[in-house]
C-alpha cells in the first residue's frame, strides 16, 4: 500500500535522505506529517527505543550508523519545525 506523505514532510523526509525501507516503515505507521514524526518521540533521547529499536524489530535494516543518524536528523527537522510553527495543520 502506498501512503502519501504531507507535501512539507516529504521535503523534510528527502532532505534528511533516509532510507527507503524507513520511509516505507513510517508510511505504514502512518507517521505522514511533520506533527505526527515530530511527536512519535517525546525527546531525542528516546527517539532510538520508541521509532528506531520499533522500526528495526518490525525488520527496517539500517545498515550503519550514518543511516541510523538520518532518523534522528529528520525527527530534529520535524521538532524544529513544530517549534516555528511550520508544521502543524491549518
């Protein structure tokens, strides 16, 4: 199935190059927006046991730690965007 993420998320998404099968993984979950990722993890911290650990036990490969760092750079991305006001809806 094919979800369709929020146009400014999709930037975000791109931009943080994550890779495809994490992409896919947070489409399922239907994370499609920059509040929705943004909120997933309630601080960096725990962004590697709430989305990371959960999308590699659901069998997202993250072959390296430069892939992994993509997650945390896209949740950043979404934070800050919420924190400007760019990312929650209208």
């Amino acid at each position: 199935m094919t979800y369709a993420f929020e146009a400014k998320f999709e930037g975000l998404v791109q931009d943080s190059k994550c890779p495809t099968a994490f992409c896919d993984w947070i489409g399922k979950q239907k994370l499609l927006n920059i509040e929705s990722f943004g909120s997933a993890a309630a601080s960096e911290s725990l962004l590697k046991t709430e989305v990371t650990d959960v999308a590699k036990s659901e069998g997202v490969e993250l072959a390296n730690l430069g892939e992994s760092s993509t997650v945390a750079t896209l949740w950043r991305a979404c934070r800050l965007s919420l924190l400007e006001g760019g990312g929650a809806h209208t």
